[in-house]
C-alpha cells in the first residue's frame, strides 16, 4: 500500500511547528475578526433597542396628550353648541322686541328681561368657554402669533380645529355686539 505525501514528511521540527504557529496566528486573526463583527452588531442592535424603546415612550406620551386634547375638544364642542343655541334664542328675542310694538325703553317688559337674562348667560358661557380654551390651547397657537398660512397648515388636527373653534367664538362675539347695538 501506499501512502499519500505528507505534510511533515521531509521536514524538521522546528518547519512544522512553524507551518504550525503560522496557520493557528491565521485562524485566531479570522476568529478575532468575527468576534468584534459581532460584538459591532449586538451594540448596534442594544443601540437600536434603547432608540425604539425610548420612541414607544414618546409614542404612548403623545398619545395620551392627543387623547386629552380630543376629550377637551369635546367639551368645547359642547360649550360652543350651547352658547350658539342661547345665542339664537337672544337673536330670535331681539327680532321680536324689534318688531314688537312695545317700547324698547320699558324696563319692566317680560321680553327685555329674558333677553337681558339670555345675554347674561350667554355671557357667562363665553366667559367659561374663555377659561376652558385658555387651559387647553397653548401658546403660539393664537391668531396673534404672526404665523402664516405655511405655519397653519404644519399644524396638527386638534389644533386646526381649535383655530377654528376660536374663529367660531370670534364670530359669536361679533353677534352679540350687533344684537346689543340693535337693543340700544
């Protein structure tokens, strides 16, 4: 039988340790290589993992402040059907003191005393409301900060629509000053 040639054959010692250490120096500098590879990506992915989890923190504080904000939209939303409906109730009282042929001045009419009433609660609504939009709308969201119309539209919903619920309180305002002018 014969035997295949062998590596170690016709050498010294000394050669083979050598062939040896050389081969083993090769095998550790690949082995080290991809151990720091590793070590390079389990760093990335804890560094990954504490972004991400740092963003559901964030994730789960806005989205309890969305939902309190949608729940205080809901009561302005009530405050402002309210006072809308006192408001036309006022309006339709002024129509009819207009009309009616009693006199304006007469402070002991029935009429002037409901819509002196109305004017009040409607009053103390939009004072209420005032207080209620001052909790909830914060600062530079007022139509007095200069923003442009790029600025609104950057704007997210809830506070879109709170611009608006002001604007519609605005309005109101408006109305009662016309409805007070048209009693005097």
């Amino acid at each position: 039988m014969m035997k295949g040639p062998s590596e170690v054959q016709a050498k010294t010692v000394g050669e083979v340790v050598l062939t040896w250490n050389r081969e083993l120096e090769h095998r550790t500098n690949f082995f080290v290589a991809r151990a720091k590879a590793l070590a390079d990506w389990d760093r990335h992915i804890l560094k990954n993992r504490h972004q991400l989890m740092a963003l559901q923190v964030d994730l789960g504080k806005a989205s309890s402040s969305q939902d309190r904000l949608e729940r205080q939209l809901d009561i302005l939303q009530v405050h402002q059907k309210e006072i809308c409906d006192a408001l036309g109730v006022m309006e339709a009282e002024a129509e009819h003191l207009a009309r009616s042929s009693q006199p304006r001045d007469d402070p002991g009419s029935a009429s002037q005393e409901t819509l002196y009433t109305l004017a009040e609660t409607i009053s103390a609504h939009l004072s209420n409301l005032g207080d209620v939009l001052h909790g909830i709308v914060p600062a530079g969201t007022s139509a007095d900060d200069g923003g442009t119309d790029a600025h609104a539209s950057q704007r997210p919903p809830s506070e879109s629509t709170l611009q608006a619920h002001l604007q519609s309180l605005h309005s109101i305002e408006q109305k009662i000053g016309y409805a007070t002018a048209a009693l005097m």
